[in-house]
C-alpha cells in the first residue's frame, strides 16, 4: 500500500512505499531454540530492477539472569536464502534488572536483475541503563555495556518476481524465564531508486 499520494511529476529518488507494518509484540523466553519474531511476504515483482526493500525492527531484550552473561543469535532470511546468520548465540550481554533497547534494519536490493540481490544491515543492543522515560540510553559507540554488528550478504539466485518471505529470527545462549527479547514492532518500505 502506498504512504503517499503519487503524482507523477514528484517521482524522486528515494521516494518510499509502506509495504508491512506489524506492531504485535512478539516474546521469546525461556527457550534456547531459534524462534520467528517478524516475518512477511514480499509481493512478487516489489523489487524490480532497481528497488530497495528496507526492512527494520524495534524490539528490546532482558538479562535478569544474574550468574551469567548471555548471548543472542539473530538470522535473516529472504525467501530461501538466509541473509545473516550469526550463528552462535556467543555474544555475550551482561546481566541487568532493567530491559535493552534493541534496534535492527536491513537493507536488500535487486542488482540490474531479478535474481541477483546485494544487501546489508545493523543491530545494536543498547546499554543498561535508567532513563527518565522509556527503554535504554544515548551514549558513545564505543561504550563496553553496549553491543552490534553490522553485515553485508550477497543472495545470487533468488527470483524476486515471485513472492518471497522475509523472515527475522531470535535465539538466546539458554533457556530461562529471565531471558527475553521482545519484538515491538517490525516494519518493511520498497524504496524507489530509479
């Protein structure tokens, strides 16, 4: 569904199309085992050429474990492919009573051909820390407390003239009732770059 009027004249560069907007919460507790948070299907043809499909997630994440650090694992996939993998759940978050900002995005574009995509991304978890209003804290990249990655893929192959899913996954280190990461809201745009 279009976020804007279209009026041909004002076709720019970057002009972007709402495509899913999912503000379920999604919590994955007390499982180690990869668990769906969002995931959507791609109309066929979407991407054309020469779109971009942006895809992003609010979420946040708790460590009340108190005898150990624990880690996240997080897995895209687009269609058959998968995108990410982080593989192991190995990156270790300290423990805290109170709840990490999360934010992630994704970006995949098809490259001059409908089965040829190059795409990249980040995700940060935020610092443990009180703010006067809602979840997590502003401070310096390079702080100890928070932690992220950023990642580049290539998936040669997929057709994007079909439909296809995009699916984001979660994964803790261990099971426990006091490890959560709570998916807010997911979101996806096309963004015309002709």
């Amino acid at each position: 569904m279009p976020s804007a009027i279209r009026i041909p004249q004002l076709e720019l560069i970057g002009i972007e199309e709402q495509l899913d907007v999912n503000p379920s919460e999604v919590e994955v507790i007390n499982t180690a085992a990869l668990t769906t948070v969002y995931n959507f299907v791609v109309p066929a043809g979407s991407l054309g050429t020469n779109r971009l499909l942006r895809v992003g997630m609010i979420a946040d994440y708790l460590n009340n474990d108190l005898f150990s650090a624990r880690g996240i694992r997080m897995r895209i996939r687009f269609g058959g492919a998968i995108l990410y993998d982080s593989a192991s759940a190995a990156t270790a978050i300290g423990n805290s009573p109170r709840r990490r900002a999360v934010l992630m995005e994704v970006d995949i574009s098809n490259r001059d051909d409908v089965d040829r995509q190059i795409g990249g991304g980040f995700f940060v978890v935020g610092l443990d820390a009180i703010p006067t209003a809602g979840v997590g804290a502003i401070a310096d990249l390079a702080t100890a407390d928070r932690t992220g990655g950023e990642f580049a893929t290539e998936a040669t192959g997929l057709d994007t003239s079909v439909a296809q899913t995009m699916e984001i996954s979660i994964a803790h280190s261990g099971a426990s009732n006091l490890i959560s990461f709570r998916k807010q809201l997911g979101y996806a745009t096309i963004v015309r770059v002709e």
